[in-house]
C-alpha cells in the first residue's frame, strides 16, 4: 500500500503485515487504517523517531480487542474512527 506522507509529494510505501489484502482505507492527519479482507483492522502510526535512519516512520499495527469480530469498514475524523462490524455493531474508539 502506497500513501502521501504529510507534507511530502512523493509516494511512500507502508510496510504490511503478511496475511492483508486491503479491501478498504481511512485515513487522518496522523493515522491510517486500512480492512483487509479476512476483516481485520490494521492501523498505522506516525513515529517520531524511527529505529534507524532507513526505517519507515509508519509502524503497522493489528487493533485489539476485535478479536472474533470481522471488520467491514472504517470511517476517520481527527479525533474518531468508526468501525461496522459484521454483527451489526458500531465500535468507535479515538485514536
């Protein structure tokens, strides 16, 4: 998956966790999510200093405490994210 980090023209890529095929993304000024298609939630923060010079400053990370639960979409604003799930319910958290 590709963005346009903030402030920079030119497309990076993100690192991905291995089992994700991205169906859908949300994005705000510090944060990406992206659904894969097995319903997961993957969420990628800045970080303000990267573990070496060469490391993408975007970490991935799964969101927990979803677990038995399949993600349909997402939903961003500054300060929300919304997810539906495939139960029908509206799990919003900040992030």
């Amino acid at each position: 998956m590709f963005l346009l980090d903030h402030g920079d023209r030119s497309p990076r890529q993100l690192p991905m966790p291995a089992d994700v095929q991205v169906s859908q993304v949300g994005i705000t000024r510090t944060n990406f999510f992206a659904v894969g298609e097995c319903g997961r939630l993957v969420m990628w923060k800045h970080t303000k200093t990267p573990s070496s010079p060469d490391a993408s400053p975007w970490i991935p990370r799964m969101v927990g405490g979803l677990s038995g639960v399949k993600i349909s979409l997402v939903s961003c604003g500054d300060s929300f994210t919304a997810c539906p799930s495939d139960r029908g319910l509206l799990m919003t958290f900040c992030a």
